[in-house]
C-alpha cells in the first residue's frame, strides 16, 4: 500500500524523535545539545508529541539506553547525519520489538459498515463487540486505557486491571471501569450507557459542577442504563436484559413501542427501507422479536396484525391502509 506523505512525516517526526532521545541519554549529552534539542522541541507542536510518544516506549523497553550508549572509546567517529541515522534505526528496532509497541506509534481505529458487527480482542484481553455503523479508536497506555466511541454502538467486556482503570469517552462523557460489563450507545440526539455486569462511572468529560445535578457522577449498578440527551435531561431506567442485548444475536425486541420507533431502529442495518404512506400509523404500538436483516418480513408482521397492506416499490416497502 502506497504510503501517503503525512504517513511519511509521521515517521521522520519520530525518527528525529528517537535521535534525540538517544542523543540526550548518551555521552552526547552536552549542553549545546540539549539547547538544540530545545529549540527543536518548541518548533512544532509535532514534535513534543512524537519526544511524548518515543519517551514512553523507551521506558518500556528494558536496556533501551544501555544498548545505544556504549563508551566513547569503543565507537568510531562518525558523521552527525550517521548518527541520527543510527540512534533512530536503533531506538525504532527496540520499539517494532517490543510486545504491544504498535500502539505508540498510532492508535489503531475499529469500524463497522451499516449491518455489520465485529468482535475484537484487545491486548489487555479485554472484547469490544461493535454493533452496526460503529467507529472507535483504542488508545493504550501505561497509566490507563482508553477508548473513544466516535460514534454507534458497543459492547465492552474489560479485563480487570486496578492500576490501569478503563475509560470509554463519548460524546460529553465517560465511563469509567475496573472490571465488569457494558453497552455504550452513542447517537446524534442521545447517549445511552447499559450496565450488564460489574460497576462503572458515568461522569461528564468537562467535570461535574455541584450546582447542575445533572452533571453529577453517577454509579450504575447491574442492570440501570443511563440515557442522557445531548440537549440536557438524564433518565435512568431498568430496560429488559434480553432486549437490550438482542443485538449481539441479530435479533431486535419490542416491547409497546411505537412504530415508527421500531422503523428506526431496523433502519440502522440497512436493507429495504421501510416506510409508512400514513403518518398516523406512526403510533401504532409494536411487540415482539424480529430478525435485525429481515426488513420484510417485519413489514408483513406489522401489516398482519393491524389489517395493513405493505407496497413493494424497487428501494423500499411502503405499509399503509
């Protein structure tokens, strides 16, 4: 695959990075150095942020100074440009070596297409299951872990880890756990966080105010799902297990709600779109459990029980009186 030049820019930022780093943990150390290294770091914010990423790694990587600080007598001279070379290919070779460097250099980034889902194992052992049109990045650190839900939905299985607490950021908040199991939904209008198992904390990213009850941490327990509107508005509720679940099976469960809700929900994996030719079935109530890829044979089910017809157009089924 053909590398692209912000890639490319990437590499040399740390690689020049790494060259200092070495520089400055060696006999090379002088004070005319580390006032270069200086003026070098305030240049562009690039480069703090790359020194950041290769301080890091350097820490993790046991010997890393030893191996590239050998006595003086020991080396032969070589040219200022030889020796960033050598002090970057040196540090990156250690870095590619190491278990789970990788993610210092770029976090990596999860997607799903509309009607898909995907499980991955993350490096800690910890599962994410993405539901349809699902976006996140995974950033791992040394202090913590830590995930950003772009957008859609997910299921977080966390390894457990004390000293290295799991945070899943989304829109204006974050979920905070050490261990447990839960459903984060994020959609334009509204956040939705579902504990299945263990305990986590659902704060705002800004920090809570003790004058807006509605920014104020809360501690779910085991089966409370907090739905907070992006407008403001918090509702905390006790939704059925085995339907707010009924994703990772393929499956969508309705219990009372209203049609045009359930169209919704269906819409977001895809398929034949479904839509009504009378807006005033829009309230008609549906139950029951239905097949997340089978749009049509929810139409028929609908039109059934309420004495419908549904109208096959070439893009989507119409139902109506």
């Amino acid at each position: 695959m053909m590398r692209t030049q912000p890639e490319i820019f990437d590499d040399l930022v740390l690689a020049e990075a790494a060259a200092w780093l070495a520089r400055l943990q060696g006999e090379q150390r002088t004070d005319a150095a580390v006032a270069a290294f200086k003026i070098w770091l305030a240049d562009d914010v690039s480069h703090a942020r790359a020194f950041a990423r290769v301080t890091e790694t350097w820490d993790i990587v046991p010997g890393a100074a030893r191996l590239l600080a050998k006595p003086a007598t020991q080396r032969v001279r070589r040219s200022r440009h030889s020796f960033w070379m050598m002090a970057a290919a040196s540090v990156v070779c250690l870095l590619m070596a190491s278990a789970g460097a990788w993610y210092f250099w770029k976090d990596p980034t999860y997607r799903t297409a509309i009607g898909e889902q995907r499980t991955i194992t993350l490096q800690d052992g910890s599962n994410i299951t993405l539901n349809t049109d699902t976006e996140l990045t995974v950033s791992y650190r040394q202090a913590e872990r830590r995930i950003h839900l772009v957008h859609g939905e997910a299921v977080f299985e966390v390894a457990k880890n004390a000293q290295r607490p799991f945070i899943v950021l989304a829109g204006n908040e974050q979920v905070r756990a050490l261990g447990t199991l839960f459903d984060v939904r994020s959609d334009p209008s509204r956040l939705a966080v579902f504990l299945v198992k263990g305990s986590v904390e659902v704060s705002s990213r800004q920090g809570a105010s003790s004058s807006d009850p509605q920014a104020q941490a809360m501690i779910l327990s085991p089966g409370q799902r907090v739905t907070l509107g992006t407008h403001g508005g918090k509702l905390v509720d006790r939704p059925d297990l085995a339907a707010a679940m009924a994703w990772r099976q393929g499956q969508v469960m309705f219990d009372n709600v209203a049609l045009s809700e359930a169209i919704a929900e269906l819409d977001r994996y895809g398929g034949t779109r479904i839509e009504l030719g009378d807006p005033a079935l829009a309230s008609l109530r549906v139950s029951g459990v239905f097949n997340i890829r089978n749009p049509s044979e929810f139409s028929s089910t609908i039109a059934q029980l309420h004495g419908l017809k549904v109208v096959q157009s070439y893009d989507k089924m119409i139902i109506e009186r």
